[in-house]
C-alpha cells in the first residue's frame, strides 16, 4: 500500500513532537509552523492566518491528509480558564476574542484548502474546553461524564474556538461546497504527565488531570486511526466527529466510546497504573469539590 502523504500545521509544537516519530514511520510528510526549530529541519514555515491562501497553496498539492495542531497564541492574552471547574476562577482577557478569532480563520485556510486542493480527511487539535463549562459539574458530582453528545458550551475564547472550528469542519462535511471533507476533532485534556507531588494540596485537579491523562502511545494511536480508517460516516452519513482524547483511565468522565467503535480506538494506557505510585503517596480525598 502507497504511502499517504500527510501535512502537519504547528509541526514544532508539543503534540505533533509526541506524533512526528510514529508519523515518519508510517507517511511522507509535510511540516508547517510559523517558525522554524534548530531541531526539525524539514520545516517549512508559514503564517496560516495569512488570508493570501495562494501563497502556501503549494504545500497543500496532493496530500492526503492533513493534521490541524495549530493554534493562534499572543504574549501577555490568556484566552482560557484552565481552573474551569474551581468556584473563583480567574477573570476572562477581551483582548482573547481577537487571538482566537485568528486560530478560527487558520482553520477555515485548512478547510477551504483541503476542499480546493482535492485533501481527503483533516484531522484537528480540538480540545475538552469545548465542553469546560461543564467541569464545575463533573468535579461536584452533579454530573458523571461528557461524551460526544454533549452539546458544547464554553465560556472562555479559547473553547469558543475549539467549538466554532468544530463545526466549521462539520460544515466541511455535509459537501455543502461539492466534495465533502472527512474531518475528526480530537478533544484532547492532558497530554502529559502527571505531577502528583505538584497537585497533593489541590484533589480536584489532581482527579481531574488523572481523568483526562493520554499517554504518547495511545495520543499517537488515536491520531493514526483517524486518519486510516477508511469510513468514518457517522448516524446521518456525514464524515464528521469529535472525540475525546483520553487513555483508558479508571477516572475518566470524558467518555471515549464513540472512537472505540468508529475507528477501533484501543488505549493502552490508564493512568491508574501509569501514576500508581504517586496515586497511593499523594491521592487523599475523591477530589469532590461543594456542589
């Protein structure tokens, strides 16, 4: 079998690291960033929020796939709420509105492209922040899980984009604009590792990033059979998901049964084994916090 041919946009970041290894092995690549690292070589860099889309055009020439991990950041802007689901969260920056709009239109350059350039499926970076505003609940026992049937609510930029570009993707699918694009969301929650000694004095946090641990392997997994698996149509015969990136974990209240049975997702990681040693020396309560 051929080789497809796949384009990463934010090439340099911290997830696409965790996917170039697996990624060389297995495609012909094409690698995106805004700029370029001392350490990957094979860099091209490109600002994606650049409206002249021909000017990068070439790039996007007979890939088959592209992996969408990009996103809009400006220095001194926080356009999240990465303490969601504690009562006294910090205050929302205006300013965000404007850092992720740019992250939106660098998703419509990918979608518009892939459409223009014959791509067959896009692959997006989409985060748990598109369903944040349901943390509080999660961790006060009002609610057990989200899966792909909750409806999206944020109320941060940054999860406004993640939703907003998931359904410009859905957009995409329908074939609103002639061939449909195949195009998965992948909620990631904690692509690293986690600290149990930094997070002993805050429970819910500690539960929290336990629920939503992905381990390298299964991250790399999970992105591979979004992108080979060849029908990913969903219920209404539209090429359209998002997903919760999470490993198999004990914890978890994101739910990841939908991308078991679309593309065979198997994790092989919980962090209940992962982390046991710091879970038995530093886990001291349920993590509940007072609904």
């Amino acid at each position: 079998m051929a080789r497809k041919r796949v384009l990463i946009t934010g090439a340099a970041g911290y997830l696409s690291r965790q996917l170039l290894p697996i990624f060389r092995e297995r495609y012909d690549l094409v690698l995106l960033d805004r700029r370029k690292p001392h350490d990957i070589d094979d860099i091209i860099e490109i600002d994606l929020v650049n409206p002249d889309i021909d000017s990068y055009r070439e790039h996007f020439k007979g890939v088959d796939a592209i992996v969408h991990n990009t996103r809009s950041t400006r220095p001194s802007v926080n356009t999240g709420a990465p303490r969601q689901w504690l009562k006294d969260r910090p205050l929302g920056d205006l300013q965000g509105y404007y850092v992720e709009r740019d992250s939106l239109d660098m998703a419509y350059h990918v979608f518009r492209l892939a459409h223009e350039e014959g791509v067959t499926r896009v692959v997006t970076a989409s985060s748990n922040h598109a369903t944040d505003w349901y943390e509080t609940k999660l961790h006060d026992g009002r609610m057990d899980f989200c899966d792909h049937t909750t409806y999206p609510l944020s109320d941060n930029f940054y999860g406004w984009a993640k939703i907003a570009y998931e359904n410009l993707g859905f957009i995409f699918a329908t074939g609103r604009f002639g061939r449909p694009i195949e195009n998965i969301h992948i909620r990631i929650v904690v692509p690293r590792p986690v600290d149990g000694a930094k997070l002993a004095n805050n429970q819910t946090t500690y539960k929290r990033d336990l629920a939503g641990y992905i381990s390298e392997r299964d991250l790399q997994q999970l992105y591979v059979k979004s992108i080979e698996t060849p029908d990913i149509r969903n219920a209404d015969g539209v090429p359209w998901h998002c997903f919760y990136g999470v490993s198999d974990n004990t914890r978890s209240c994101w739910s990841i049964a939908n991308a078991r049975q679309i593309i065979g997702y198997a994790p092989q990681d919980d962090s209940e084994r992962v982390f046991a040693d710091d879970i038995a020396r530093f886990v001291t309560s349920n993590g509940r916090t007072a609904a």
